[in-house]
C-alpha cells in the first residue's frame, strides 16, 4: 500500500462541528486525526484520501483529483461512505463504534469512538519478546469475542476482509475489538457495488486472490484462524501462493501438540484449509469450539488478555483505523 503523501488537515481546523487536534496516523487511503466533539470528548476521524487518486498540498482543504482518476475516486468515495453508513448501525461491544459520517472538503468522514488499549499484534510482539505465548484459556476466551464482533458484521451482510491481528484491538480488561473495516465491503449482497479488495498476505484466504471466487463469511473465518495460529506459533502464516508450493501448516499446527488442546489446534487447522468448503462453516460453528473449554494442564494455562502492558493510546489504536499495514490490492 502506498504511502500518504497529502498534506493533513490543520491542526484547529472546525469542521462539521468537530475540532481537529492533530493527525495521529495515515496511510494510502486514509488519514486519521484526534479531535474533540462538541461536548469535549476524543474521537477518531478517517478521512477518505488514496493518495494514489488524490492530491492536496499544504494549506489546501478539498483534494485535486485529475479526471482520469475521478470516476475511480468516486466509487471509493461512495464505497466508503456506505460503509460508513452500515457501521454506523452495527451496536456491539466487540465492533469499533461509528458514531458518525459527514461529506465535506469533496470526500467523506467517518468518526470512530475512542477506545483505550493496543493491538493484539503489539501484544503478540511483547509476549514473543519474553518467550511466551498466549494461553489456551486466553486465546478460547479472546477469539470468542472476536467471533462474537464478526457475526454481528454478517448479520448486518457485511464482510470485514481483513481480519489480523494488528486489525484486533485489546482494551484495558483484555476485551477485543475489531477494526479497520476499510476492506469491508458489501459482498453478502450480490448486487451491492465494490471494489477490489484489499488484503494481507498470510491472513488472507485464497478466494481473496481470484476475481472470480466467491467471497462470504467462510473468508473471514479463514482469517481468524490465521489470527490465531499467530498467536499460538508467534509467527506470521504462510501466504497462500507459499502453502500451494510448500504447505507447512500442518506440520506447525501438529507442532503444537502439548501446549493446545487437540480440539482447538484442529480447529485452527480447518478454518484455515484452502478449500472453502473444508472449512468450518459459520462463526457460530467457532464459538461452540471455543466455548467447550478442555481440562488444562498447567502448561497449557497462559497470560490472560488482560495480563497486558500499559495501554499504547491514540496511536495504536489510531493506525489501525488509517489501514497502515501492508496490504495489496488484488
């Protein structure tokens, strides 16, 4: 993904009745800012900006989008805007909360509400950097609530497609949160318009990398299980192009034998086969798995999610919500 390359808004600007602080991240679509609401509390505002469409110098507002990128812009514009439109009906502790999208500057905003806390890549990274990992009652329990926050998005005909760790946000108490609904689109809907998907290599399921495939809520799952074989290996999945060639997968997950019960590294193992039909085929289907906890040994207990360093603020949580991360677009 490329890098930004426009000019933020000012730091004071008001606009649509929010007060800019200061931009806290930015990627190639997007650049997000800290700002205060009427009544003084902290919001996130993602403002639609692919820098590989638009331009906006220092001291500009509206972007400069020449016209053989304008129809482009415009579907991205009115993509993100929809999206935006269907977040904001999505209630659920465990999704982040759009709590408002505005038109101005000639693109569009979506403002998030705050969340305290850091990502579980960061966590991942600081249990890696003391040589541990998580715990199976830390991982059932976490990716239950994962799975909780993505039927909520398909119950709403929306698909994430982008499920990672760095797009899964810890709070304080160790509740997830999930993030970064740049990539999602309105697949569910055959008609609904979108564009091509962006996606992570290692995370992403095959289906992701064929304009032809069918996508639903088995691409997702395929993800989270990724998500999770992260935390259980602390290392990054096999891209799909990779495991066609030379699938180590398996022999990670059995790898695993002693510190994860048989239940959930099978689990893991079927969510992310790179048939569609040979995966679990619902989030429901996950959260039994996850909710039928086995006897423990000692060895098998971990860091709870809770058992986290301090929370990292506004800019973790705030370049998960501008999409920084390598992605690629199909």
């Amino acid at each position: 993904m490329a890098a930004q390359n426009n000019a933020p808004l000012p730091d004071g600007l008001e606009i649509a009745g929010y007060r800019i602080v200061k931009k806290i991240a930015s990627g190639g679509f997007s650049i997000v800012y800290l700002a205060y609401d009427a009544e003084g509390n902290a919001v996130a505002i993602k403002e639609y900006l692919p820098s590989q469409l638009a331009l906006r110098a220092p001291g500009e507002l509206a972007p400069t989008v020449s016209r053989s990128n304008l129809a482009i812009f415009r579907i991205g514009l009115k993509c993100f805007f929809e999206e935006g439109r269907a977040l904001a009906r999505i209630v659920h502790p465990n999704v982040v909360r759009v709590v408002n999208f505005f038109r101005a500057n000639e693109t569009v905003y979506m403002v998030m509400a705050y969340e305290s806390g850091h990502t579980l890549q960061d966590h991942i990274a600081r249990l890696h950097a003391k040589g541990s990992r998580m715990g199976e009652a830390s991982i059932r329990q976490l990716f239950n609530g994962v799975c909780a926050g993505v039927r909520e998005v398909h119950a709403n005909k929306l698909l994430h497609l982008d499920l990672k760790p760095a797009n899964i946000y810890l709070r304080g108490d160790g509740s997830p949160l999930l993030l970064d609904f740049g990539a999602a689109r309105q697949t569910i809907n055959i008609d609904a318009p979108m564009l091509a998907p962006m996606y992570t290599p290692g995370f992403a399921a095959p289906e992701l990398y064929s304009k032809l495939a069918a996508l639903g809520p088995w691409t997702d799952i395929y993800s989270i299980g990724a998500a999770m074989y992260a935390c259980m290996t602390r290392s990054m999945p096999q891209p799909v192009e990779a495991r066609k060639h030379d699938d180590r997968t398996a022999a990670q997950l059995a790898s695993l034998a002693g510190s994860y019960s048989p239940e959930l590294v099978d689990m893991v193992g079927s969510c992310m086969a790179l048939d569609p039909l040979a995966r679990l085929q619902s989030v429901f289907a996950m959260q039994k798995v996850l909710q039928a906890a086995p006897q423990l040994t000692p060895h098998e207990q971990g860091a709870q999610p809770h058992d986290v360093p301090p929370a990292s603020g506004w800019r973790g949580l705030a370049e998960r919500l501008g999409g920084i991360g390598r992605k690629v677009r199909s």
